[in-house]
C-alpha cells in the first residue's frame, strides 16, 4: 500500500518512493500488465532513444525489477537529458507493471530550467511539469482528473536528480570534496538538502571493460546511495543500503524483464517483520499492547510519542482509543484543515465527495467514523503504483493504503475536520508489515478532543493497537522507513485483551463485532481487505 521518485539516481529515488508504497501494500494484488504488454510498446515509447542511449539494469537484492534507458540532446543554448524506465515486481504472488518517464532541460552549465516527469501504473498517468525562473518555480500536477497550478519562491535554485551528475562533474569534483545541493524531487514534489561527498577515483569492470569512474556517496531525506560517475558525467552504476543496483548493460539484458515468478522474491512477503515473544492472535480484540522495536542510530520523529503511544528507549506502549481521557490538541490544527500538493482537499469534486459521504450525519465522531467506512467502502482493492494524488484516487476508485489514507485525509479536510497522515508498520496474517493510515481530531468540548487512529484500508475505526507509529506526512518523510527494511526486529512484550475477550484459536469461529448504526454504501467491485489471499 504504502510508501522513494544523476542519469541512475532519476530512476532509482521514485524507484524507493515505489519500494516504500509497495512494502506497505497488504491487499491481493492483481495482475495489472505483462510483460509482454510492455514489450509491445518497447518500439512505440522508446522510439526517441537513439543508438548512442545508455541503458541500465535495476536489480533489488539480485533480482531483477526494471530497467532504465537515458540520452543527452544537444540543443542551440543547452542541453535535454532525457530517461525512460519499465519496473515489474511480483508481490504477493502476483506481478505489477509501472513506466516512468523524465525530461529535464538545462542550459550549458547544467543550470535547471524546466522538468517533466510522469509516472504511469496502469490506472493513467500522474505527469509533474516545472519551470524555473532564477529561484522561482512553476508548477503543474495533471492527471486524467485534471490539472492543478501553483507557484513556489524558493531559497535557492534547485537541481534535479536527473542533472546531478553532469552539473558536479562541471565543478570539477576532487577525491575529498563534498558538495551541498537543494534537490527538487518530482515524485514528492519537495526542496531538499542533497549532500555529495566525493570518495575517491575507482576502476570498476562495466560490460567486460575497465572504465575510469569517481565514486561518490549522496544523503537525501534520509535516503543513502553511491553512485561511480564517468569523468564526462554518465552514471554507470549505483546501488544503496536497502538493495537497490542500478548497472549499466546492454539493451538487450536491460529488458529482459521476463523472469519467472516463481523465481522472483516477493517483495511484500520479504520485507514482513516476524515478530517474537507473545503471540496476537485477534488485534481487534486488543486494549493494549507493549513492544520492544530497536530503532537504528539517528532515526529519530517527534511521531513516536504521544497520542496513545508512549517510547520509553526501545519500548513501545500503544493503548486504544477508549482508555484515553480527551486533552487539547498539542498542534495548531489549522494547517491540518488545509490542502497539500497531493491532499487536494479543495478540488471540487473531493468537496463534493464528503458533502455526499456525511450527508445527514453530525458529530465529529460520528463524521469521522463515517468517512472511514464511505473510503473504505468505494475504493476497489487493487495495486497502485501510483502517486497518490486524493484526486486520482477519487477518479480512479482504486488503490492500497495510501490511496486509502490520502482521499480519507483529503475529505476529512475538505469536511472541517482536521487529519493527517501516520506511517509505521501493522500486525496481519502474523508479521508487522510497512503501512500507512490517518489520524483524524475528533473535537469535544472546551476545545479539548482526541488524536485518533483510524484505518479505512481496514474499515477500522478506532485502528487497533497494533498499529506502530514511526512518522507523519507525505512520501518525503515516508521515504525514511527504507533504513528500517531488513533490520527491523519486533518483541511482543505485552498484550492486553479487553474484558471477556479470548483468543481466537486455528478452527475457531471469531466472534462477529457488532454492526454500526450508519448506512454504509457497498463497493461495486468487491470487498477485499489488505489481507486478503489473491488465490
């Protein structure tokens, strides 16, 4: 569900952005297209790749994902870098196809001037064009719902990932050197320090020859990488903590994409924490609970404490909903009423939604738990390696967590009640998986309320306990999760079951909770939860 987004670096960081969507995705993921879909097109969509295009491998821990082919076109005052990429991933037993393509124009420094960048998984492309003027950038996100247009000051002029490399091999980089960078990443739409630090000059084997490279280690919201760069500015290879290589090849091994399922990993099942200790057996069932979740030096997020979570060092504490006493906010909710980039709370046809959804219903508890069941309700459960635009996902009706959560905290917005997003991990199916969902401020008297966890991916309101908390926000602040993937551990050191509550055994019938007194409308295409077996 969740969850990234130099020539490499333009495909491997919305390939993270991707890792970290897909990571939290707990549904049954259809097949959306083939390979042999995408091989049809090869001849049509690349057709602007000349002979002289260098193409790439994208490989996560050995297996291969994609690949990425990129050019560099002279024109009369600069130049046009240009890259294409094809991802395919087996996830849960079942394989997704998605393109991305990049634009980038600069002049003969390597200076930005304007971008375009689309990202397409099936359900119609989400495209992001900018143009820069000195440290002014104008913006537009389109999609099949439309277009929207804003206009950004910036403190400094920005680079793009795609021009990295050419513009710091124009500043002639020395073994030692280290380099500060304001990047705009397209996939988050964000202006982010990007730090390069030169390491040393290395001889690597490429295509069976020697090529003289400059290895150098780049730090951006969290996200580590290395890259080797030609001393004309081509990346030849890059790879990073989580996995991810990205290798030049021939065109011909860059597209082999075919590979098996049965051979591929799937990505969701190897990135589940197993936990250890006290078994859960019925989340839902749940009033409390305490684990030990060691956390990696320096990853640190104001989101790990408060709000029905405590920290203590490595210990975790997350009670429901109904054992805390209302308090006031502790933010200032105003910019939690308003819309975001991808939160387009003030679109017509979002508005519209939520006046539809609460039609006839008051409270803000009562509102918020109906807007938890009208999401979960209309959105089909199918992949969306897409980004998730709240319009998108309204137009399209499809998606995993994070469509769930965007179009949630996008009506709740647009319904005057003030939300935001929460990323962690969730206990399904036996293993804590990478996930997202929303908070939502149910207000009481006095100014006083609480800061409650819901889940419309799994028509929870109140979310369960098992719901961990490590950050708030957007893909910029998602993309720190990737440090967590492989390492995490989960020790299961208390749980408390609300009174009358038994486990529920292998066999057993689990008691059915009782209906809510709301009418809640049905999905056309089926109801299948984030846990469901695509089999």
């Amino acid at each position: 569900m969740m969850l990234l987004r130099p020539l490499p670096r333009a495909l491997a960081r919305p390939v993270s952005w991707l890792l970290v969507l897909l990571w939290a995705a707990q549904m049954a993921w259809l097949v959306r297209s083939s390979y042999g879909e995408s091989a049809a097109n090869l001849t049509t969509d690349l057709a602007r790749y000349s002979g002289e295009a260098q193409w790439k491998g994208v490989y996560y821990r050995g297996e291969k994902l994609g690949f990425s082919v990129g050019q560099t076109v002279t024109l009369p005052d600069g130049f046009e870098l240009q890259e294409d990429g094809r991802l395919q991933m087996l996830l849960l037993g079942s394989s997704s196809t998605a393109r991305l393509r990049t634009t980038v124009r600069v002049d003969r420094a390597f200076n930005l001037r304007d971008f375009e960048f689309s990202l397409d998984a099936g359900t119609g492309p989400l495209s992001v064009k900018g143009r820069l003027d000195g440290t002014r950038l104008e913006l537009e996100t389109s999609g099949p719902a439309g277009a929207r247009r804003e206009v950004r000051e910036l403190g400094e002029a920005p680079v793009l990932s795609l021009s990295l490399p050419r513009r710091l091999v124009a500043l002639r980089p020395r073994p030692g050197q280290s380099f500060e960078f304001q990047s705009f990443d397209p996939v988050t739409l964000r202006n982010a320090p990007l730090r390069v630090v030169v390491e040393e000059r290395e001889v690597i084997w490429v295509l069976r020859r020697p090529i003289p490279t400059l290895r150098v280690a780049l730090s951006f919201q969290g996200l580590e990488s290395r890259s080797w760069i030609t001393e004309v500015g081509e990346v030849v290879k890059e790879e990073s903590p989580t996995g991810l290589i990205v290798v030049r090849e021939t065109r011909d091994r860059a597209t082999m994409l075919a590979v098996p399922g049965e051979v591929q990993s799937d990505l969701l099942e190897t990135s589940a924490v197993q936990p250890r200790g006290q078994r859960i057996t019925d989340p839902i069932r749940l009033n409390r609970v305490k684990l030990r979740f060691p956390l990696p030096a320096g990853f640190e997020s104001a989101a790990l404490d408060g709000d029905g979570q405590t920290r203590s060092g490595d210990v975790f504490e997350i009670v429901t909903a109904g054992r805390r006493q209302p308090g006031p906010p502790g933010v200032d909710l105003a910019p939690l009423l308003l819309p975001e980039s991808l939160v387009e709370s003030d679109d017509p046809a979002i508005v519209a939604e939520a006046e539809r959804a609460l039609a006839g219903v008051t409270g803000a508890r009562q509102r918020a738990e109906r807007l938890v069941r009208h999401v979960h309700s209309i959105l089909e459960k199918k992949p969306t390696l897409s980004l998730p635009s709240a319009r998108e996902v309204l137009r399209a009706r499809v998606g995993d967590c994070n469509e769930h959560t965007t179009l949630y905290v996008a009506l709740a917005r647009a319904a005057g009640l003030p939300a935001r997003i929460a990323v962690g991990l969730v206990f399904l199916r036996g293993s804590f998986y990478y996930h997202a969902w929303p908070e939502v401020w149910v207000a009481e008297a006095n100014g006083r309320g609480l800061w409650t966890a819901v889940d419309p991916t799994l028509d929870q309101f109140p979310a369960d306990v098992t719901h961990l908390r490590l950050l708030r926000g957007g893909l910029d602040q998602q993309a720190r999760i990737l440090s967590l993937v492989g390492r995490a551990r989960i020790d299961v050191l208390e749980i408390d079951r609300e009174f009358g509550a038994v486990p529920v055994l292998v066999g057993a019938t689990a008691p059915e909770r009782p209906a809510l007194p709301l009418d809640i409308p049905r999905p056309s295409g089926g109801r299948r939860g984030c846990w469901s077996d695509p089999r």
